[in-house]
C-alpha cells in the first residue's frame, strides 16, 4: 500500500482547515494516510482529524528560532526515515523547512517531496525581516523540493524568478471573483465607522453566547444531562454560508435562486410547504467530499452532544420548486446524495451521534437509508392516533432503534391535540393507552411515550406543563411573528414537577442512575 504523509504546522487551523478533501481522496484511492502536525487544539482530545489512518503530534512552533523546532525536526526525521512514504507533501513556512531537511535521505530512496507556499512571506513591500528571514531559507531548500506549488500568480513569478525549484507549479488556491459581489461603490472606511457600534456589540453578543453556553452545557453533563440539537437540512438565501459558498448551491450567475426547498401537498397542506431556502448542488458537494457539511457537522458537535438532522429524507431525494413560484405544488422528486454522504460524515466524524428526522412522507427508499444510515429514527405518539391514514406509529410498531417524542416542535401541544383533535382519534388513544380522568389524560400520553420501546423519550415541556395553543412553539411553512416565541418563564418549575419527571423515568429505565 503506498504511503502519503501530510506535514503542517498546526492541526487546527490548517490541516483542518485545508487539508480534509485530499486526504480522504488518497484513502478512496487506497493510499495509507499521515499527517505530522502539532495540535493546538485547547482540549488535545479535540484532534480528530478525518480520512487519517496515523497522526504525529510534533512540536513545531511558528517562528524558525525556537528551540523547540530543533526536537521537532528530530522526531520527523526519525517517522520519515522508519515508515518509508511514497509521497511528502508539506506546508506552512516551518513545518515546510523542517520536513524537506528531514526527507533529505528519504528523497534517495525515492519519496517524492511537495511543497505547497500558501503565500510567501517576502514579495514587493514586505518587512525587510521577512526577506532575511524566509527568502534564504526558500532558496537553498529549493534543491531538496520535487515540486513546488504557488496559489497566486504573484508568488509563482517569484519563485520562476528567485527560487529555481525543480519543479514549479501553479494551481489557484485563493479568493473570490468580488465582480459577483458588486453592489456599486462602497467607502468601505466610511461603512466600517458607520457599523462599527453594530458590529462590535455582534462581537460581544457571540462572546458572551459561547461563553454562557459552554457554561450550561458543562453543567448539565456533569449532571449526566446530555443535549440534543436540530442541524436545518437548508440555510437561508442571505446567509454567510451562501456568501461564502455560492458554487455549492443551486444559484444563477446573479446569485439568485434556480430552484428552492420545500414539501409537496399532503393531507396537512393542499398547497405544500414552500420554505424557499437554496437547493444544494449535491454534485459539488460530492466533488468536495462534502468538506462544507463536514465543517457544519463538527462545529454543531461543538454545542450538542447529539445532533438531530432535520429533514432526513431529502438527503435520498429532495422536492425542488422553481424559484418564483408562490406554492409547492410544481416541484418535483430529485434525487440527493444518499449513502455516499451518509459515509463521507461517518468516515469524517466517526464519534458524533445523531437522530434521524424521517417524518414526513417517507418512502421505501427513504426508510432504507434511514436504516444503513444506523441513526435512530423518529415516532411522534401524536400521529399514531390519526385516522385519516395509517401510520406505523402505534408504539407496539416502534422499533427499538428510534426515539418516540410525545410532539415536536412543529405540532400542537398534547392539550391542544386533546381540544382539537376528531372524536375518533381520542377515542382510539384513550382505549389503547388506558387514559382516564384520573390519572390526566396528558400525563396518560406522557407515559404512553415512556413505556414504548423507543430507546429515547423526549417529552415537551409544554407537555409536562399541560399548556394549549397559546404554547405551540412553531407553524410550519408560514413566517410568522409567533413563531419560535415561546419561553419556560421563571417560576415554571416546582418540587412536585421534578419529582413527577423523575419518578416516570425511573419507573421506566430511563434515568443513568
């Protein structure tokens, strides 16, 4: 099996950050993969680095002069010369020195060695010290470099003229065509002042949002409550991630959306749910090995310790409407990426846990994904009382692999569903669930979810607080100020709810201890 060795500086911000797609097209290609770097992560046991069968924590510092580089080059060295790679492909100013000194034998022996300059140091204008300092070292290592790639046409200049590699290569690495951004003239200084106040208070918002939620988040692991957070399939149109990224999305060349998200018509909503959000060109997607959902994914892995994908199905085949149109009804079935991108974020981020949202109009092929996928799937007991269609959501039909929520987000309230729901769907949970009056019916429903053999339970707590509509946290498909508006307010809780919570889990197995 050949070899390929991946050398940096640092692993956070730049083997992460660079790197991902190309180590895992040496694995697809059958390639043993290694990455020498130092991990600068706060937590070590945040270096995860995906599609690397070896990593080497090496010592490097960023200025050449540390002593520790010195160790550094030693602990190369010594992997280069034992493991026998086929291709070295280094990076960074530091890490790049280090490994082309270290390959010196290696390069006899017939390793191929690569340097890739993400912008030298010295060009016209730059600090005197940045010549003195970098310039030499390029230049006398250029002997010890089979090929050296530039990203910019400026520094693939430079070194035809100043460096006399081997081998130099041009490959455009950096920036955006900012003519699909104009707008018209901007004073950008005059901007810059004008939202200054805004974008410094943005600043402060998030700062004190990280703080505060790593803060709570702590807290409740160390009480063995773990969190479980939505990842939407879509972002919105005006967001950064489509700013940033517009190839990866369905767009016209104004940037302007071909086609858009929603659902077709069900026996809910004649005319569809039309969300408008970009469609994602699935096929750039694949030919970044999903890079940008990988980086979505870890930075949700981030915040929760299970993430919900929303909308499951669509990831086997998305309904796609034409931009403009006012409903669903015209979209169509076209087909997603499937299980190549469920294996791409497993592969990638092999230790993040996740639920499946496979509500909806679910299909054969759709319910096959969702079980290769190995994620647990959703039951809400509402649905399972309609009798406006069948369903498999009668508990006794739940597979253990699944997590029965007594509601979701997007429906009524148990209390609401008891006011406003047909006679016969009541009728048919009271008889099945044994409700009765004395117990509650809601707190009948509550331990109907609780005794099923979903692995998970997760009861609202409008639920538990026995609220109606004016609780209902969110209507699909509609913008509306009432949306997303309910709060639990101070003095919600009581002794005698958190007794009545713990005793149902408890009696069902469903408390650590």
């Amino acid at each position: 099996m050949k070899k390929v060795l991946f050398v940096a500086t640092v692993v956070k911000t730049h083997i992460m950050e660079f790197h991902i797609p190309y180590l895992k097209m040496f694995q697809d290609m059958g390639w043993e993969t290694a990455v020498a770097a130092r991990n600068d992560y706060e937590d070590p046991a945040d270096c995860k680095i995906p599609f690397c069968d070896t990593y080497y924590d090496i010592p490097f510092e960023r200025l050449p002069w540390k002593a520790a580089n010195i160790k550094a080059y030693r602990e190369l060295k010594a992997i280069i010369d034992r493991e026998y790679f086929d291709i070295i492909h280094c990076h960074t100013p530091v890490g790049a020195m280090i490994a082309r000194l270290a390959a010196r034998d290696a390069r006899k022996r017939g390793t191929k060695v690569i340097y890739t300059a993400h912008g030298f140091h010295f060009f016209k204008g730059a600090p005197v010290k940045n010549w003195l300092m970098f310039y030499p070292a390029e230049w006398l290592l250029a002997p010890l470099t089979d090929v050296l790639v530039t990203i910019n046409k400026e520094d693939y200049a430079l070194a035809k003229r100043k460096i006399h590699a081997k081998r130099i290569e041009y490959v455009p690495g950096v920036g955006v065509d900012t003519a699909k951004f104009h707008v018209g003239t901007v004073d950008r200084a005059e901007k810059r002042r004008e939202l200054s106040d805004e974008i410094r208070l943005q600043y402060f918002v998030q700062y004190e949002f990280d703080r505060q939620w790593k803060a709570l988040r702590s807290y409740a692991n160390a009480k063995g409550v773990r969190i479980i957070g939505d990842v939407p399939i879509y972002v919105p149109l005006d967001s950064a991630d489509v700013w940033a990224n517009p190839e990866l999305f369905q767009l016209d060349e104004s940037r302007h959306p071909e086609q858009v998200a929603g659902c077709p018509p069900d026996s809910f909503t004649a005319d569809g749910q039309l969300w408008g959000n970009p469609i994602y060109d699935w096929k750039k997607m694949a030919q970044t090995h999903y890079f940008w959902w990988i980086q979505r994914l870890t930075a949700a892995g981030k915040l929760y310790d299970v993430i919900r994908l929303d909308h499951f199905r669509g990831f086997e085949s998305y309904w796609s409407v034409p931009a403009g149109d006012t409903t669903a009804r015209n979209g169509k079935w076209v087909k997603g990426p499937g299980m190549d991108f469920i294996r791409t974020i497993q592969q990638a981020l092999p230790n993040l846990e996740f639920i499946a949202e496979d509500l909806g109009f679910i299909t054969p092929e759709v319910r096959k994904l969702q079980q290769d996928s190995g994620y647990p799937g959703m039951k809400v007991l509402e649905f399972a009382f309609d009798s406006r269609e069948e369903s498999d959501y009668m508990p006794h039909l739940y597979p253990v692999d699944s997590v029965c929520y007594t509601g979701t987000h997007d429906n009524v309230t148990l209390k609401q569903w008891f006011d406003e729901a047909a006679p016969e769907d009541v009728a048919c949970a009271k008889t099945y669930l044994g409700l009765n009056r004395e117990e509650g019916y809601i707190r009948g429903m509550i331990r109907g979810c609780m005794g099923s053999v979903s692995r998970l339970c997760v009861v609202l707590m409008q639920d538990y607080l026995e609220l109606s509509k004016e609780a209902r946290m969110n209507f699909p498909g509609t913008l509306s100020s009432a949306n997303w508006t309910w709060r639990a307010e101070k003095g919600f809780d009581s002794d005698a709810l958190a007794a009545r919570i713990y005793a149902a889990t408890k009696l069902y197995g469903r408390v650590a201890n």
